[in-house]
C-alpha cells in the first residue's frame, strides 16, 4: 500500500502544471486544456492508489518476468 501511495505522491506533484490554471499558457493550446482538473483532490485518488497501483506493479513485473524467461 505504501508503495501505491507513494507512486501517487510522486505523480500528484509532477502533474501540478496540469492542475494550476495558466490562462496564458491555456490560451495558446485550447485543445489540450483540462476543465475537469479543478474537480480533483487528493483523497478521491487514494483508494485506487493503495489498491490498484501495487497490484499492477506486481503484475508487469511478473509479465516482464514470464516474457524475460519466455523470450531467453
């Protein structure tokens, strides 16, 4: 779990760009603009971060592991 919450720590702060409004920058690239980020918060994402995150670490790990054997 903690391994899911700070994998989501470390996302949450290098998507701080995206999640502050820059009208300015908003301006120039109207189509890449989020309207919805101003609706996220933090402890929405906690759930699936603890949950989620871990169990498909685990699972591409164990898939490189199976191809890696597979493939030797």
């Amino acid at each position: 779990m903690m391994t899911g919450l700070l994998m989501f720590e470390w996302a949450w702060s290098k998507a701080k760009p995206i999640r502050e409004v820059d009208e300015e920058r908003d301006s120039k690239y109207p189509a890449f603009r989020r309207y919805d980020a101003k609706n996220w918060s933090r402890w929405k994402f906690y759930i699936g971060a603890m949950i989620l995150l871990p169990l498909r670490l685990f699972a591409i790990v164990a898939f490189l592991i199976v191809l890696y054997i597979y493939l030797k």
